[in-house]
C-alpha cells in the first residue's frame, strides 16, 4: 500500500478572501515623514537656519536707518515678508525634488503606489514650514519694533488683522510658487535656478512693459497683496496666482502622476 502525504500551506485568514481591500499608510504618518525628509537632514537644517538669519538680518535695515526707512508696522512687516520670500520656496523645492534627484521614487512609490497621496503630503508640510515661517517672521518684526521703541522711535500704529493675513497670505503663496515648480521640473537644480532666474527676468521686462510688470511680474502683484492694495490690483493678483502657482502646479501634478520611474 502506498501512503500519499499532502502539505497545505499555511495561509492567513483573510490575507485571499476575494475583495478584500488594505488601507494604505495613513495620510498623517505620510506628513510625519515627509517633515522628517524636509527638515531632519544636514543640508535641510542649514537652509532653515539661512532663512531665519536672513530674517533677522533684514530686520536690522529698518531698526538702523531710521532716517531712510519708513517707521512703521507696514515697513517693518514687509522686510520680514522679503526676506521670507528669498529661501523660503527653495525649502519647498527640495522637498518636492528630493525623490527625484536622490533616485528614492521607486522605494517611496511602492510602499505608497498612490503618487497623489505622497505630493499632498510634501505639500502639506511646505504649508506647514510656509505658517510656521511667517509666525518667526512675525515675531522678529515684533523684536524690530520693541527694539526701534526703546530706542524712543515714533511708530506708525498701523498694525491690523488685515495686515497680518496678508501677511500670512503673501509667505504662502511665495511658498506655493516653490512648491508649483518642484512639481513641475522634478530637478532640485534647475527647479532653484528657475526660482531666482524667471522672477528676475519678468522683473527686467516689466520695466520695458507696463502689461509684464502689472500682470506677469509676481514680484510686483503679490507686493500690492503684501501692501493690502487690492483695489484696483485684484485681478493681476489673482492673474499671477493663476501663472505661477496654479498652471504649473497642475502640470506638476499630472507629470508626476504619468512619469515612469527609471
């Protein structure tokens, strides 16, 4: 007689139940590593530290020359805003770039398959930076002032809720233009050198057009949103927001989607 011994596997309950369905990584552990990505890295935290030192360091223009400086809440806020708007979107670049410059996209996109998912999360943290930015900018503007107060300077009392969310708002979207770029080159380097580079180039060919300058120039339309000018400028404003943050972003978002990972 002979004697036939099978060997079943061993399986998982529920692991092949037809239509069973896995809930991916949760969107807040996404958000956790992505700000770990963007800020728990050598070169991350000397970019941050630059950006924090430039905003002290514009602050220092309006404290010293009182006599060719305007002394108000406006001025003070506004060189905080500048100096925000320097370094602050090359954070976000690199935090959109990273997978792809480092060659990490096939690890990161086959623990997380659903692209979208990851660059919500990267966007997400560049508006958590971008907040979190303009409060040190805010807090820094507040030191500038308590210094040119003690220093028996008259102040402008022109500080308002207004003031501030635009302020607020003139720090994201600065932010957002780095963001719609990242998305949109996929390269660190040419993603940095096209921030410094476009806004500079527009700006030239604003002063020989007055249609570039009011309307394709960001640089000029988002400082009348800085200044509160709406009036009159709101359609440039939203004109500038479309060209530099919106078009591109969505053309990032869908590249991103469709790019095949080498």
């Amino acid at each position: 007689m002979t004697s036939t011994t099978m060997t079943h596997p061993v399986r998982t309950p529920g692991a092949d139940t037809p239509g069973a369905t896995f809930s991916g990584i949760p969107f807040g552990r996404l958000v956790r590593v992505e700000w770990s990505k963007a800020t728990d890295t050598r070169a991350a935290r000397w970019l941050l530290i630059a950006v924090a030192a430039t905003t002290v360091g514009l602050m220092l223009a309006p404290t010293f020359s009182p006599s060719s400086i305007d002394q108000s809440y406006t001025s003070y806020l506004g060189f905080a805003a500048v100096a925000l708007s320097i370094l602050l979107p090359v954070v976000s670049i690199l935090t959109l770039t990273s997978e792809w410059s480092q060659r990490t996209t096939l690890a990161t996109f086959t623990q997380e398959p659903r692209r979208m998912r990851i660059v919500t999360a990267k966007i997400t943290v560049s508006l958590i930076l971008g907040a979190s930015a303009a409060v040190f900018g805010g807090l820094v503007t507040a030191a500038g002032l308590g210094v040119a107060a003690a220093l028996g300077r008259t102040l402008d009392a022109n500080l308002s809720a207004g003031l501030l969310a635009t302020f607020l708002l003139y720090v994201v979207l600065n932010v957002m233009t780095g963001v719609a770029l990242g998305t949109l080159v996929h390269n660190s380097a040419a993603a940095i050198v096209a921030s410094f580079v476009l806004p500079i180039g527009f700006a030239l060919l604003g002063r020989a057009s007055q249609l570039v300058a009011n309307w394709l120039d960001y640089s000029t339309t988002f400082n009348w949103l800085l200044k509160g000018e709406w009036s009159g400028h709101t359609s440039q404003i939203l004109v500038s927001v479309i060209l530099w943050v919106a078009i591109p972003l969505a053309a990032g978002l869908l590249r991103t989607v469709r790019r095949e990972i080498n």
